[in-house]
C-alpha cells in the first residue's frame, strides 16, 4: 500500500497529502504531524510487515487494508480506510493499535 509506504518514510506533509477530503475536514495537518510524529518516535518506520488482509466493497469504491507490523518486541495493527477520490485510492480513515 502506498499510503503505509509513504507512512513509514515521508514527512508529515507528504503523507497528508495522500489523505481524502473528506479526512482533511475532520484533521487538520497540525493534528495530522503530532499524530503522524508519535508513531515515528515509536519505531514504526522501521518495522516489518508480518501480516496484511484487505477487504474491498463490491463496488470496490472503499477499501479496508489492516497490516500487523513488528519491530523489536512492539506489535501495531494498523488498519486503514481507502475510498477512491478521482481515481486516485486516498485515506479516509487509520487507526493503530
């Protein structure tokens, strides 16, 4: 996933970017970089993916995509949202557990 890519190795602003509309009207970049910081500090960037299922609506307009990825004895799951926007697959949604 390009998102999870870009994630893991680009600057806040780069990543946000690659969000949807509709994820910039409920965050703004300044909420988006904390966020964004918080993982990188925690060594997310330099895990692996050791797990990864994706699930697509019919119309294949949204896409759930959740990865495990492991780093030391650290274990996340992130799950993201993708909607197509123009074309183009954008986040809508992320959460990391």
């Amino acid at each position: 996933n390009d998102f999870l890519t870009a994630f893991t190795s680009q600057d806040s602003q780069t990543v946000y970017n690659l969000t949807s509309d509709k994820f910039q009207t409920s965050v703004t970049l300044q909420d988006f970089t904390t966020f964004h910081s918080q993982y990188k500090e925690m060594g997310l960037d330099q895990a692996k993916i050791v797990g990864r299922n994706i699930k697509a609506t019919s119309s294949a307009t949204i896409a759930t995509l959740t990865y495990t990825l492991e780093y030391e004895s650290e274990i996340w799951e992130i799950e993201t949202e993708m909607i197509e926007q123009d074309g183009q697959w954008m986040l809508y949604s992320i959460s990391i557990k």
